[in-house]
C-alpha cells in the first residue's frame, strides 16, 4: 500500500488502474464459456452432469443433483446453535429493511373518463447463485433470497457447487432454508448460470439470476442476458474510507483490511486529509498483517490496488470519492453527515467510526449486494424492485378518447403512421 498526493493526475491514473479490474476485460474467457452454455442448451442434464464431474470432481445424477429435506436437516445439525441463531437474528433486520422497500400497484382515475395506473407483479421464478471455493458466504444467501422473497416471487431456486463429498456446504444450506429458499441444487460455475437460463430436465428455467460468482459465472450471466435478466455483472470488492484528523488510525485499517481479504484483486483505498493519519494507518496495517489468516491475499490486495491519497481539503477528497464511486464509502469524519450530504456516487455509505463496513455484510439490513468499479454512478444495491416487473395500465371511455382523438391523428400522420392514426379514427366514423 502506498501514500500518494492527491492530485487530478493522480487521481485520473487511480481510476484507469482500478478499471482494469473490470468484468469488461475478462474477454479471454469468453470463448470457454460459450461452449459451456452451448454444451448445456443442447445436452441439458447429461452436459451439468459432466462439467460438474470435470471441475468440482464429483459425480451427480439426476437422482441426486437437488438438494434433499434429509440433507438439509443433516447440515442443522452439523452448524452451531449459536450461529443458526445468528443468521436468524440477521434475517430479521434484512427483512424489515427489505419489506420497506416493497412496491403497490396504483390507478388514477379523473372525472374526464381516463384510468391511468401502474400494476406490480413479482418474477414467477428467480435463481440464486451461490458460489464456493475460496470462502463460504453465507450472508450472501441471505442478502440474495430474502428479497425475492418479499418481493412475492413464487418459486426462488438455488444453485451452487457441491463440496468433493457431493454435498452443499452446511451453513449455505441452513441460510438458504431460513431465508425461504423452494429448492436448491448441486451445481456450479457457468453451467449452472447456463442451467438457470435455459432450463434442463432437472432445473428449470428462471425469469432473473442473481449472486456473485468468479469470471466464469460473471462471464456466463453477461452471455445468458436476454434470454432471462440478471442482477449484474460484479467485479472484486472494494471499500473506500473518507476521513480526517478525528479518525483512529486503527479503525481505519482494520476497515480496509476487511475488504481486502476477500481476494487478490479487492480494491481499499484511503482519502484523507490527514498526512498524519495516513503514516499511522499504514503502521496499524502492518501490525493486523501479522496476525491475520489470509496474509497472503491482503498483501496482493494491497500491492496492487491499495492506496492511501492525501487531499488538501476535504471538498478534493470529496469529489475523489464521487469520481471513483466505491462499492462501500465509510465516512470517518468529525461531521459525517454532513459529508455524507455530498457523497453522490457509492452503493452504500457508512457513516461514523462505529459503522464499519461488516455491520452491512452480515447484519444491519441493508443489501450487501452492491454495484462495483465505479458502476455506482448509475447502479443501486440489489433490492426488492429488482424481483418485480411493472405494467403500464390505460384506460379511456368513448367520451374521453372524443376529446383528444384529432390530436392522436395528427401526431400520427406526423410520423407516416397512417395505421396508428387510422386506429383512432375508425371508432369515429359515422356509419
């Protein structure tokens, strides 16, 4: 990790480095998996099967591909007590936050004989996508499933790679069945977005995937858009922490270091206006190195997209902040909210020194699924409204349509759309 004056060159040079870690650019993969959904929209079952034998080296059948009632109940009792109720607790604060957001039809009806409105409908069927590999998320079923759920999608089926002895990891499960999950099934990687996007005799074809994944996954959701929609295409994590002179350095470390765990290519970067601060967090940075378990991805993290930019004001670290649009911004500043009012770009603010970025991926509520590498300039955090679709609804009498019929035409014929007027003014004739 280094400490760099911030400056307009520096600056533009941070955010071109950053981009590099973009899904955009991941374009040798591509082919691969192509021929990995090609495989499952012609082979469907025989083809999960095989991919899942070759990469996770474990043999499936339609017999044993879905998760069973008797191995969920197994996975209960192989988790500790403490944390089922943990992830129930958690629920609790990820639903009411969730239920919040939810979305009601609603009509307008004027004397003149109009109905305008809007209809709300949840997606039919969602798939969820969970990853393995490096690390066990949990939280991520939760932030996924709950909600669908209360949005009032129907039917919200899981995928995710199976462990070497064929079964899914035990806390996943227990989370995805507290969460409502309707089904869950062992398969991972592109062929199961491929699975979810095309249906096989096994798993059916979903209206929306969402969840996390490596490039594969990410790649084989960017390809499957279109046939069915997708939550995003995320890229690494990233946190970026906003403070000043009223900071403890330790915090702050310890805060970035949070985000730079989860793998090689994470970003943290530090803004602040404080030299000070910023040589005491390095300190407090190589001293959590010494102890913490995954040293060695932390330090890959921060040798390449860690940095520590010292502003001279706080409207420059400020406008940095907005210009890199951060997946978690914390604010550790003497008037945060104060800050936080002119913070315009990030999926989701923390704000004070007691707000550290875990309290969102576990526990407060809000939705940890967030939009990365600068894409919170026009993305939001998964919610409620990315399980729903809108219908338009119009309703006009006889009477009313009279009024404006002439205006309808004229605006047609405007267009050469001799049809579109001629629609208008069939129901005016005289017969």
């Amino acid at each position: 990790m280094r400490i760099v004056e911030l400056t307009e060159e520096t600056r533009k040079d941070l955010l071109d480095h950053l981009l590099k870690r973009s899904p955009n650019n991941y374009g040798k993969f591509e082919a691969s998996v192509q021929e990995i959904i090609n495989s499952v929209k012609e082979k469907k079952d025989e083809a999960i099967f095989s991919y899942t034998e070759q990469f996770d080296k474990v043999k499936i059948t339609k017999e044993t591909i879905a998760v069973t009632e008797e191995e969920i109940k197994e996975a209960y009792e192989k988790v500790d007590p403490s944390l089922i109720e943990v992830i129930k607790k958690a629920l609790v604060n990820i639903r009411a936050y969730h239920e919040k957001q939810r979305r009601y039809s609603w009509f307008d009806s004027q004397p003149n004989g109009t109905m305008l409105g809007q209809k709300v409908t949840p997606l039919k069927r969602v798939g969820v996508y969970v990853p393995g590999g490096k690390a066990v998320y949990p939280s991520s079923v939760l932030m996924n499933i709950v909600p669908a759920k209360v949005a009032g999608v129907e039917q919200v089926i899981m995928t995710t790679p199976p462990g070497k002895d064929g079964k899914v990891n035990p806390s996943t499960l227990v989370a995805a069945k507290e969460s409502g999950v309707d089904a869950v099934y062992k398969v991972g990687g592109a062929q199961a977005i491929a699975a979810l996007a095309f249906g096989t005799e096994s798993i059916p074809k979903v209206d929306k995937i969402v969840g996390p994944g490596n490039i594969y996954v990410a790649l084989a959701k960017k390809a499957v858009y279109g046939y069915t929609s997708i939550d995003s295409i995320a890229g690494p994590s990233e946190i970026l922490v906003l403070a000043d002179e009223t900071a403890t350095p330790k915090y702050v470390a310890a805060d970035l270091l949070s985000q730079a765990e989860h793998d090689e290519m994470a970003s943290a970067i530090l803004i602040t206006t404080s030299r000070e601060l910023a040589q005491q967090v390095l300190k407090e940075i190589e001293e959590f190195l010494k102890v913490l378990s995954r040293r060695e991805i932390i330090e890959k993290s921060l040798d390449q997209y860690g940095f520590i930019l010292v502003a001279e004001t706080m409207e420059e670290a400020i406008l940095a902040a907005n210009e890199i649009a951060s997946e978690h911004l914390e604010i550790v500043t003497k008037n945060p909210f104060e800050v936080m009012t002119k913070i315009q770009n990030a999926g989701a603010i923390f704000i004070g020194e007691y707000s550290s970025e875990p309290l969102g991926d576990y526990f407060a509520g809000p939705n940890h699924v967030l939009p990365t590498n600068g894409t919170a300039k026009f993305f939001s955090p998964l919610s409620v409204d990315d399980f729903i679709k809108k219908s338009s609804l119009i309703y006009y009498s006889k009477e009313a349509l009279k009024d404006v019929h002439k205006d309808i035409i004229q605006f047609a014929k405007a267009e050469q759309l001799t049809a579109h007027a001629n629609s208008i003014q069939v129901r005016f004739l005289k017969d």
